[in-house]
C-alpha cells in the first residue's frame, strides 16, 4: 500500500472560505481535545487537510514522547499521522490503523459543507485483538527498529484496550466532533455575516462622505467655472459702451457687474436667503440686458413673506443662465424671461420661464455647435446636473429639476423643495 500524496488535496480555504483554525480555534481545539482525552484515556492531536499538526499533542504516552524525540523518528511519526488523515478524508470515514510502531491510532475527519479541512489523530492503544485486515503502516512506512523493545518499559504502560471498545469510543467522538464543527459553522457564519453588515455600513459611510465632497468640489467648480463666455462678452460689451457714450451707462454695468462678481464667489455656505439668490440673479440679468439691449426683458416676483426663506446657494442662477442662452439667444428678436418663487402648501416652487424657440437637446446642440457660445453650453449642462445633485443632496432622489419644453413657446425649469428647509446640511 502507498501514501497518497498530498498535493492531491485542494486547500480548503478556496471552496469553504475558512480552515480548521478559523473555524474552532487553536485554543477551543486544544481544550476540545483535552477534555476527550481526560474521558477516554485516548491521546489526540488536531491536523489539517494535509495532515499537519495545528495543536499542541494532548495525552501524549511516554513511550510515544520517546519515540519522538530523535528527529527522524518524529518525521515518520508525521507521516503516519498524514497517512491517518488522508485515508480518512477519502473514504469520508474514520479510519483505523496501526502506527509503525505498533499502537492503535484512528482518523477522525472533519468535513464542512462537504469539504475536509482536517481532523483529529488519537489512540496510542495497545490493542492484541484487531481484526487482520486492520492497516498495519510499518509495512508502508518502513523502518527496521522494533521501538516497543528498545523502549520497553514505557512501552508496558501504554494504555490497553479491545477492539471493539475501541471502535465505540472513536465512534462516540467522531459524532461529537461532526457535531461541535456543525456548531462552530454556525458561529463562523454568523460571526462573517455580522462582520459583512458592518463592513457594507463603514463602505455606505465612505461613499457617502466620498460624494459629499464630491458635490461641494462641483459646487465650487461651478462658482469658478460661472463663466467664461460670459465674462468676456460682458467686458467687451462694457468697452464697447465706454467708447460711444460718456461712461454713465458704463460705470453703472461695471458697478452691478462687480457685485455679482463679489455675491457669486464669497458663498460659502450651503444656503442663503431666497432674497440673497434673487438679488444676484437680479444683477445677472441687468448686465445681460445692458449687453443685449431691448433683445432681453425680465421679471423676478417674489410671494410676499418669502424674503427669509431659505434655498440651497447657487440653486437658482443655473436656471436662469440656461433661460439666457437657450431660450433669448438662440431666439430672433425680442425674448421675456420670468422667474417667480411662491409657495405650493409644504413646498418652495420656483420657476424660470423663457419666451424662446423651445428647442430640444439635439437641436440646441446643432445651434450652438460653430458658435462662440458652444463653450458655455457644456457649463450650462454642468450646472443644471449640479442643481440636481444639490437637490437630491438635501432633499431626496425623488427632487429634481424639472425641464418643460414648447415648441415655439419656450422652456420652463421648475424646482421644488420642502418649505421646512432650514439651511443646515443633511
């Protein structure tokens, strides 16, 4: 009979996801152990699925701590305990054997959810009534000392047993420690599942402090990005007006200009008075409408009582930016923008309403497309996905911008949210 080899055993830990040691413990194993070796005189050690020793040994005889002490002889010692458990992890079974140096020794596996993660190795009996056909390992693990005469006074106390009680005893432990590993798989699971939540619980934190930066870092980058085009248009307007009239009209754009300038980058709160917001996009349109003349009129209308209400920053202006270029640029001749804040019951509604052609995604992209404007309307995009984020942020998914287009007719943006909003973040 040969060993089989052990390399023939996958590791455990790549079907069941935990070994012998994480499933018990060194220390629960060792007082396992102990406590069936003070019951049955049986001496034990715990092996893994490639029959290598995780415990301390427990019970051990002395003629066994004898055998053991010459290095080679231990190694032949680990060969039949590896032998033990590989027979047992076959055959699904215990199995029962003679050590090479003539002691009874059984193989109790340990299977979790059908695969064998080990076992424990126990007996060291002195038994003269097993059966013949019992493995004898000193016929397979050949060595040419008879240990139980070199040693034969240790020899004479090691414990003796029959056979068949044997058999019961090893019988007994094996349904106890299918049992216990059942249990300890309980736990395991338990203990994994536990840890899961509260991994899934620290990852959902991160992700939502991840976000909350993410949508503060958009907020900022819309103040810095707000806007390019805009600015330069705006200053050559303002040069273009010094140049023809006698800096009257000039000084007065350049001084309502510069307090939007000043009102639109100082935010740094998450909200501010409704009457704050209207009054930057009230300087907004008043040097959009001294840059395009009688193209542009426009009325901001407040429900009375609304001054100190407050509205998360920047929510309003995006709206009114995407009114400017979508509905009066891109109309021929005269255009009306209206942007109104009432209340709906529970509910702010504000909305901002356009004259213009009414156009959809595709046909403002063919507009703009060769025009100096085409930069401002990826910032347009980007402001209104930044309304939406600031909603959802403070509000719920269920809050968004809500985007209705007539053809011919114009466009209004509405959003809505919770009268209760106290400015304080979420």
């Amino acid at each position: 009979m040969e060993l089989m080899p052990q390399h023939l055993f996958d590791d455990p830990t790549a079907k069941s996801g935990f070994d012998i040691l994480e499933l018990f413990g060194r220390k629960n194993l060792e007082n396992i152990m102990q406590k069936i070796a003070a019951a049955t005189g049986l001496a034990f050690v715990t092996v893994d699925y490639r029959g290598e020793p995780v415990t301390d040994s427990i019970s051990f005889c002395s003629f066994c701590k004898r055998v053991q002490e010459d290095p080679e002889r231990a190694k032949l010692c680990s060969a039949s305990n590896a032998f033990g458990a590989i027979q047992a992890a076959v055959f699904r079974n215990t199995n029962v054997y003679f050590c090479p140096c003539g002691l009874l020794e059984v193989a109790i596996p340990l299977e979790v959810q059908g695969q064998f993660l080990g076992g424990f190795i126990g007996g060291q009996i002195n038994c003269q009534d097993a059966p013949p056909d019992v493995v004898h390992l000193s016929s397979v693990l050949h060595h040419s000392r008879d240990w139980s005469k070199e040693f034969q006074e240790d020899f004479e106390h090691v414990l003796q047993l029959p056979y068949e009680k044997f058999l019961h005893i090893t019988e007994l432990i094996s349904l106890v420690v299918q049992q216990l590993g059942e249990k300890e798989l309980i736990n395991v699971i338990q203990r994994k599942h536990h840890d899961d939540q509260i991994a899934l619980y620290i990852e959902r934190e991160q992700r939502m402090e991840l976000e909350k930066g993410l949508n503060e870092s958009k907020l900022v980058e819309l103040r810095s990005l707000m806007s390019p085009y805009f600015l330069s248009s705006t200053l050559t307007a303002i040069s273009n007006i010094a140049a023809i009239e006698n800096a009257r009209q000039s000084n007065e754009v350049i001084t309502v200009f510069a307090r939007f300038l000043l009102e639109s980058t100082n935010r740094k709160n998450p909200s501010e008075l409704l009457a704050d917001e209207m009054k930057m996009v009230d300087h907004y349109l008043f040097v959009q409408k001294r840059c395009m003349g009688e193209r542009l009129s426009y009325r901001i209308q407040m429900a009375n009582g609304m001054e100190l209400q407050q509205v998360p920053n920047m929510l309003v202006f995006p709206l009114v930016e995407r009114a400017v270029y979508y509905g009066i640029v891109c109309k021929s001749g005269e255009g009306r923008i209206d942007v109104t804040a009432d209340y709906d019951q529970d509910h702010v509604v504000i909305c901002v309403a356009d004259d213009g052609p009414g156009l959809n995604d595709s046909e403002l992209q063919a507009f703009f497309a060769h025009r100096t404007e085409e930069e401002q309307t990826e910032i347009i995009a980007k402001g209104i996905d930044i309304v939406n984020q600031r909603l959802e942020k403070h509000f719920g998914p269920e809050y968004r911008v809500q985007i209705e287009v007539k053809r011919g007719k114009g466009t209004t943006c509405t959003v809505r949210y919770p009268r209760s909003f106290d400015g304080r973040k979420p």
